[in-house]
C-alpha cells in the first residue's frame, strides 16, 4: 500500500505558527486556529510542514487505497489561507448546505475540498464558523471514532 505523502508530524502547531510570515497572517492563523479548536473541540497536529490539521479519519478508496487524513484543517500559505472542508467533499448534501453558505461568506475560491481565503476581513467569520460546523457534522456522521 503507498502510503500518503502528508503524514503527521511531531511539530507543534504553536511553534509552526509563531514562524508565520508577514505577521497580519501570524494573527489570522490564530484566529482559525481559535475557530477550528472552538468547534471541533481538538487540539492541532501538523500534518507535514504547513498543514494544521483536527480530527483525523480514516477510508478506503474504490481503488482500494486506504487513506488517513484530518477531518478539518488549514494552510496559511503565502497568497491565501487554504482551508480543508472535507465534509462537502463527501457528502453531496453537505455540498449543497455549504453552497448556501458560501453565497454569503464573502471574496474566496475554491477547490475540490479547500476553501481559499486572501485575507479574513474578505469574509463573515460567522459563517466560516457554520460552514466548520456542519462540515464537522457530517464528517464525523460519516466517519464515527
């Protein structure tokens, strides 16, 4: 079995994120760090050098690969955070309840599964929250402990 190129690390969050450039995004990393740690109810692991990641969840791919991965995280990348909502990923209603939500977030892009973000005062925390929240619903509905 091929094993993920992302795997967790013994990094601390903290540490990790004390080494953030420029400091506007030190601060917002704080902030989601507060946020994802408020509704998950977890404490971070870093998942190589630049993913923090709550919870973790572990499937089978119709290929037969078996993945293990965080159920929730973030990236403060250079250009823009990266926000990992698997949730709507998985599950087709949740996708929709997202797409709801995401009309009234604010300026971002997304991918499959992330969320992109330049700044947080381009988007309603209020409604990041709710997007984490249900996302963390369903994740955990789908892939109890």
């Amino acid at each position: 079995m091929v094993e993920a190129k992302t795997q967790i690390t013994e990094i601390d969050p903290l540490d990790f994120m004390a080494t953030i450039e420029p400091e506007q995004k030190r601060r917002e990393s704080e902030v989601l760090d507060a946020l994802f740690r408020r509704v998950t109810g977890e404490e971070p692991k870093m998942w190589g050098p630049s993913i923090i990641g709550y919870g973790t969840y572990r499937t089978t791919y119709a290929s037969g690969r078996d993945v293990h991965w965080m159920r929730a995280g973030f990236s403060p990348r250079k250009a823009k955070h990266s926000l990992y909502l698997m949730g709507g990923y998985c599950d087709a209603e949740t996708g929709e309840k997202h797409a709801n939500r995401l009309a009234r977030l604010g300026k971002h892009t997304r991918g499959k599964s992330c969320l992109y973000v330049n700044k947080l005062a381009d988007i309603d925390l209020g409604v990041l929250e709710e997007l984490i929240r249900e996302d963390w619903r369903e994740m955990s509905r789908r892939y109890p402990d």
